[in-house]
C-alpha cells in the first residue's frame, strides 16, 4: 500500500476531485483515457496543469503527475481545464451537508444534550474548514492557469521580439537594395550611350526594383504589434487585480470563529445541562456565502485569464506566418542583390575585354605604321647634311627585319579577331539571359 501510486485530479470545470491509482510504467494517454471516461472532456480538449503551471508532457510516463515533496505525494494536485472552454460557469454548489449538521442548520434553535451537541459540533467545524480548503484548491487551480497564461506571454514576446527584429533587418536591407538599384541605374543611363547597354538586363533591374516594393510589406507588422501590446496590458491587469491574490481572509477568520466555539463548547461539564446551535449555524451561513462570493470573483478571474490565453493561441500562428513572410522577403532580396551584383561584373568584364581589345589594335596599328614609313623615308641629297632621326632604324635591304614585323603584324590581327569574336558571344549571351 506505501508503494502505491495515486493522482487527485481537480476538474476546474466542476470543481470536484477525482483520484486514479498509476498503474506501473502507465502512459499518460492511457491516464487521460481514464479522466475522460470519468468527466466527459476528451483526451484533445484536457490540459493537465501542474502547481506551477507546467503543462505535463505527453511523451513521459503518467507518474510524473505525482511528484514526492514536503508535503507528501497523496496531497498533490493536478489541475484539469477544458480546452474547449473559456468561460467557466461557477461558483459551484458547496460541499452537501451531513446529515447531523444539517439537522441544526434546519432547526438552530433545537436543544441537544451537550456530549451530543459537541458531535454535531465537531462535524461542523470540518465542514467550514471543508469550504476553506474547496475554496484554497480552486485557487491554486486559478493561480496554475496564471503561470501557463504567463508562460505563453514569455513565449509570445520572445516570438514578438524576433518578428521585430526580422523585420528591421528587412526594411533596412530594402533600403539599401533601393538605394543601390536607383544609383546603378543613374549610373547605368549615363553610360548607355558610349558604353554598354542591354534592354533586357534593363527591364530586369526595374522588375527588381518593383518586387523590392512587393517585399516591404512583409514588413508590415503593425497590426500584429497593436494586438500583442494590447494583450500585454490586459495581463499585466489582471496580474494587479485583487482577484488575482487569495481572498480567503473571511473563510479563515469565520474557521477560527468555529473552532474557538467547539473549544468553549468542550470546556462545559458533561452533565444534564441542553444547549441550542444558532452560534455555530449562524457562523456555517456565513462561511457558505463567503464562499459563494469568492468562487463567483474566482471564476470570473479565470475566465479572463482562459479568454487572455487563448488569444494567445491565436495570435502564435499569426506571428509565424508573419515570420515567414518576413524571411521569404529577406530571401528573395538577397538573391536579387546577388543577380544584380552578378550582373554588373558581368558588364566590367566585357568593358575591361574592350577596352584591352582597343589597345592591342591601337599599338599594333601604330607598330606597322611607322616601320615602313622610317624605312622608306628618303635620304638627304646632301652628304653633309645631318641625318634623320630615324636613319637608325633597319635598312630597306634588311629582309629578315621586314619578315619579322610581317608575322608579328599578322599574329595581332589573328588576336584581335578571336578577341571580337568572344566579346560579341558575351554581348549575344548577356542579351539572351
């Protein structure tokens, strides 16, 4: 029997406990089985909640609902919600009445020998501390839903701040892209009519700069920003409330009132003498309406707190799709900054081609232009004139000096061919992509 296993499941919906006995190496979807076959919420509507409100994972065995501490395994409590449900209908009936107790509730005024009357008595204080603790564990249920709703607030701000930050990231890189698009093609008009040009790659560069536009409103979160502070602020109201803080204060003073008058009630001599009840049954009314009170501000609260979480719920998908967008922006503005990047080495390089092209042509021109001109030149008829500045250079007889220059001039030309020859492919190329 010490070895046994036993979960108390407090059914938030209808304010009763159930207790199930774990079986060894239980699956808590085998437990939920069984908490669906005694409360009607199905196993995809519960929500297990512990005191701290950590909801229990699905992948561990059902023993992890019993937890050994202080105060001992069989007066730990496991809190049940409806997932289904936002609003909870209470306060709920109290706990029924014994029927001694009940006897003195209908008629205060009747005597009762003493040593009877402490019986009835005795029954009467726990019954009040009954109330006390109902109410004390359906406010640990309340306050178990607070720490999940807190525990979903923490996960939707971290979600909130990287959505922020994704999209700063994005309006600042599309800032940069529609700074460097609009110079490029500045700078791209300019040179259009000496220099290269290509409609095609044109035409590319302004669809570029028009999905860039596209992309900004990815960025646009605004609408999701106003709904999380929104619901920032509703929390942190409802964290204030006074609702939020236990408000047993009457119950326990009303179960010290029953307990000093069950001590006076014992002092008396057990002898002949009758007493009548209307002190204890006016002190049970009391606590039976405090309770009403406080369950009804109790559930309330938690309908709040249920309503703010699930519109968390809702909102999370929301922020992941936002997120995506964002990202799938980022994405296609980067591979457009690559293409275009691509794109403008793709024209240095057919402009450093040219231009290295223009070159060898100009010195191979300026190569046979002057050798025969030097060589042909005529000499002065006078023998004592002074000489040319070019008389040094190789004699018209010279006939290997001539060959060389011939294939020399002949191999530039070959080069300069096949070097057109690919600069038009790239020109052709360029245009086709």
């Amino acid at each position: 029997v010490l070895f046994l296993q036993i979960v108390h499941i407090l059914n938030m919906t209808s304010a009763k406990i159930v207790s199930f006995l774990l079986h060894p190496e239980e699956s808590l979807h085998s437990l939920q089985n069984r908490i669906e076959f005694e409360t009607g919420i199905s196993t995809g509507n519960q929500e297990l909640l512990l005191e701290t409100g950590i909801c229990l994972d699905p992948r561990k065995p059902a023993s992890q609902c019993v937890i050994d501490g202080v105060r001992g395994w069989d007066s730990y409590m496991v809190y049940l919600f409806d997932k289904s449900k936002t609003v909870y209908d209470g306060p709920f009936a109290s706990r029924s009445l014994s029927d001694c107790v009940n006897y003195i509730v209908q008629d205060s005024k009747i005597q009762l020998p003493i040593p009877q009357l402490r019986k009835v008595w005795a029954e009467a204080v726990h019954y009040i501390i009954g109330l006390k603790e109902d109410y004390s564990r359906l406010f640990q249920g309340q306050r178990a839903a607070m720490l999940s709703l807190l525990r979903y607030n923490a996960n939707l701000i971290k979600m909130k701040n990287n959505m922020v930050s994704a999209s700063q990231q994005l309006k600042a890189k599309l800032e940069f892209f529609h700074q460097s698009i609009r110079l490029d093609l500045e700078r791209y008009s300019d040179q259009m009519a000496y220099g290269i040009s290509s409609e095609k790659m044109l035409k590319a560069w302004k669809e570029m700069e028009e999905k860039a536009s596209q992309c900004a409103q990815a960025e646009d979160i605004g609408y999701l920003d106003e709904q999380i502070m929104a619901l920032h602020t509703e929390i942190v109201e409802l964290q204030k409330s006074p609702y939020a803080r236990r408000q047993g204060e009457v119950m326990e003073s009303l179960e010290q009132r029953a307990i000093d008058l069950y001590k006076q009630l014992k002092t008396r001599p057990p002898d002949h003498a009758y007493s009548d009840s209307t002190d204890m049954v006016k002190i049970i009314v009391q606590t039976v309406q405090s309770q009403d009170r406080v369950l009804k501000e109790l559930f309330g609260h938690l309908s709040k707190l249920l309503g703010c979480k699930q519109k968390i719920i809702d909102l999370l998908p929301e922020i992941e799709v936002a997120l995506n967008n964002i990202k799938e922006a980022d994405n296609s503005v980067m591979q457009m900054q690559g293409k275009r990047q691509r794109e403008i080495w793709h024209l240095l390089k057919i402009a450093c081609t040219q231009s290295s092209s223009r070159s060898l042509v100009s010195s191979s021109l300026e190569g046979t232009a002057s050798t025969p001109a030097a060589t042909w030149l005529p000499q002065s008829s006078s023998g004592n004139a002074a000489p040319h500045p070019l008389s040094s250079l190789a004699a018209p007889e010279d006939g290997e000096n001539f060959a060389d220059v011939i294939r020399e001039n002949v191999n530039y030309l070959e080069l300069f061919s096949s070097i057109l020859q690919e600069v038009r492919q790239e020109q052709s190329s360029m245009m086709v992509s």
